[in-house]
C-alpha cells in the first residue's frame, strides 16, 4: 500500500478546515437571521420556507435575510430546487410574507 504524500495531506487538511468552517458560518448566519428576526417582529425563517414552498414545490436549498432597497424593510431570499434540478429564487417580505418575486433561476 502507498504512502500519501505531504501534498496529498496538506489538501485533506485544508478541504477539512474549509468544511468545519463553511459550517460555522451558516450557524452564525442563522444566529444573525433569528437575531433580526426577533428584534423586528419579522416572520419565521421556517414561515419563509412553507411560504415559499407553496409558490413552488421542492427543497429549501438556501435561504438569506437581506434588506430591501431604498429602506422598505427585509426580505427572506429563498432558493428551491425542484426535483428535475429546476432553480428557483423566491424573495418574500418578512414582515408580511407576501411573496414579491418568483423567478426561475
């Protein structure tokens, strides 16, 4: 059996490092979104989800709270991805969660 090199380690550190990273960063994002959510009275991230769901079926692949242009509040951008690998981008106003944009990705 073979050996592995230093380079062939030195790659699985760093592909180690940036997993457990990217996963700290996601906690810290949904930290942040309910924080937001809490102090401005906004809906759930799982509300966002269902609402998002119902405009179009699939699986939640990715969901951010930004804010809207021009100081119209916040907004939940939700990312849903269909079975036949279809992308769509739903944005939805977190204080009333109305949908406001449903667009193929």
């Amino acid at each position: 059996m073979q050996q592995p090199n230093k380079i062939t380690l030195a790659a699985l550190f760093a592909s180690a490092l940036t997993v457990s990273t990217s996963v700290v960063m996601a906690d810290d994002d949904m930290h942040s979104m309910q924080e937001k959510v809490d102090t401005f009275g906004l809906i759930s991230v799982e509300d966002a989800k269902n609402i998002a769901l119902k405009a179009k079926s699939g699986v939640v692949d990715d969901i951010e709270l930004d804010g809207i242009d021009n100081g119209g509040g916040w907004e939940y951008e939700v990312e849903v991805v269909q079975e036949d690998g279809t992308e769509w981008d739903i944005d939805i106003h977190a204080k009333t969660g109305e949908i406001r944009k449903v667009e193929r990705d």
